[in-house]
C-alpha cells in the first residue's frame, strides 16, 4: 500500500509518516519545505511543491491507496485577517485535490479536521460529532466547507472520506510559530526566558491530545474501511491557567505572564466527546496532559 501524506514534513505530518512505516507502508510526502527537525530518510519519496499546482497534485497521486490530508495554510488567529486567501489556500486547493483524486481513481481520504474551531462556543460540555458547526472565523468555516465537499465526493463519486476533527494536539517537533498552539508557545517563551502573554484571563479551556495519540488514530482511520467524521482530542478540558501550572512544575522555572484583552474569535470552553472514535476505531488516548508536556519540554530543551 502506498500512502500519501499532504504535509508530510510538519508536525503531525511527520510523525504519521513514521508511523506508517512501522507498519510496513510505502510513503510518499508532499510538502512546500523540508523537515525542520529530521533528514530525509532514503525509504521515503519525498515531493516538495505547491498544494495549489493541480499537475504537481496528480503526480503526487500516482499509484496511491490512501491520502492524509493535513495541509493548511492558515490558522484561526490570522484567517479573518485574509478570508480570501484562506479560501484560495485551502478550499480551492483541496476541490482541485478531489478532482484529481476522481480523475485518477484514489479513493481513500483521510482529512484533518478542526474539532475546537467547527463547533464555535458549543452548547454542551462534551461536544459530540452531531453537534450544530457554527464556527467564529474564517479557519474553521473553511474546514467546515471542505468537509461539505468530501460529503458531496462521496456521494457524486464515490470518495471515501473520514474526517478527523482534532482538538489541540502538541507534541515533539512541533515548531514555536508565534499564532497556533498555546503548549508550544508558551514552553518556548519559558526556555527563552521571555513572557508569557494570555489573550483574556486565562480561563479559556480546551481539549489537548498528545500527537502520538492522535496519530494513532489517524493510522487506524487510514488503513481501515469505516468512513464519517470523528472527534480525536483527550475527552478532558484544561484552562490556560490549568497549563501555566503544570508548565511551571515541569520546567521549574518561575513565569511572568501578561493579560491581555480577551479576543472575539477565540471559543471559551470546548471538550470533545470521543466516545465515537474510541467505539468505531477501537482507539483511547494514552498520554496525560503532564506526562505529554513533560515530553514536549524534554524534546526541546535537548534541542540542537
């Protein structure tokens, strides 16, 4: 089986590819840059492009049995800023990805999804799949449209799409980017000696999931012939103020925090209810918040 993976040099792109290959997969990457933080590896075929050039796409496409969508090439805290280019970037890149997926008989999708940002501020304490999408900017609104589009492929032409609505996920080589992820951020800033700043009082809370966890889930959404959409995130909630706390004790050093205006866009409280993927995928998050971030810090103080 040959497995593509779009944004196979980031974050989670890069721990699904070793992931994949533990388990005997071929891999092929499709990425705009290389790994930051791994060499290539000679057992892997690695496509450096645009997610944009249709030609490019096709070529990537050659062959393959399953497709993990994870590019996007914009987050939540900058996407009203430009909802054109978010749409461009992402919606149109990836119609043009199912065309050709169409075109050249690929079947199998696996698409990362946003489980805090398609819900918006939810009604309910455990936010489950079937809950209303009504998303506050422009990053969760375009997820929202490719997932109506994979649905429409699915139905026109067969396409077998699972959607993963992924919490927050955080984890080793996950890069300090200065607009998405809190955990990443905040542990930079304290390596770094800087300050802390909190958009609000700090009482926001989310639902965070170890990237070992949600890989596995995304491997057993792959490789398997279930299809739909699934939340993947830890099933618990944390505040800002929650991950200060652990933050301090795992580092040991003390924080200087700065509170700032609250933001319009930002969800105030969402958990996501996981009863479903761990039901249909016989899959349960493994990692602690603690232990996670006890992790993530240990990677990146070693960092060279």
């Amino acid at each position: 089986m040959l497995a593509l993976v779009l944004g196979g040099n980031g974050f989670i792109g890069s721990h699904l590819v070793d992931a994949l290959h533990a388990v005997g997969c071929r891999v092929r990457v499709f990425d705009r840059s290389p790994n930051r933080y791994q060499e290539p590896r000679a057992d892997i075929d690695y496509r450096i492009g645009s997610f944009g050039d249709s030609a490019q796409l096709a070529e990537a496409l050659q062959d393959v049995s399953v497709v993990f969508h994870l590019i996007s090439t914009s987050v939540p805290s900058t996407s009203n800023l430009d909802p054109v280019a978010d749409i461009e970037g992402n919606l149109i890149g990836t119609v043009v990805l199912l065309q050709q997926m169409v075109k050249l008989g690929v079947k199998r999708i696996v698409y990362l999804s946003s489980g805090g940002t398609v819900y918006g501020n939810p009604s309910v304490e455990s936010v489950p799949e079937t809950h209303p999408l009504n998303p506050i900017c422009s990053y969760g609104v375009v997820k929202v449209a490719i997932e109506n589009y994979l649905y429409m492929f699915s139905q026109l032409h067969a396409i077998e799409p699972v959607v993963v609505r992924a919490s927050n996920p955080f984890g080793p080589r996950q890069g300090h980017i200065g607009v998405q992820g809190v955990i990443p951020t905040f542990l930079q800033r304290v390596k770094d000696g800087e300050r802390i700043q909190i958009w609000g009082d700090g009482s926001v809370v989310r639902d965070y999931i170890y990237i070992r966890d949600l890989v596995s889930l995304c491997l057993k959404a792959g490789l398997g012939d279930k299809v739909g959409v699934f939340n993947a995130g830890s099933g618990v909630g944390h505040s800002l103020n929650d991950l200060l706390v652990i933050i301090q004790q795992v580092s040991g050093k003390e924080l200087t925090i700065d509170y700032l205006p609250g933001r319009s866009f930002d969800v105030k409280r969402i958990t996501l209810n996981i009863s479903k993927a761990s039901s249909e995928f016989d899959w349960q998050p493994e990692m602690d918040i603690e232990t996670g971030i006890r992790e993530h810090w240990s990677w990146l103080v070693n960092l060279k």
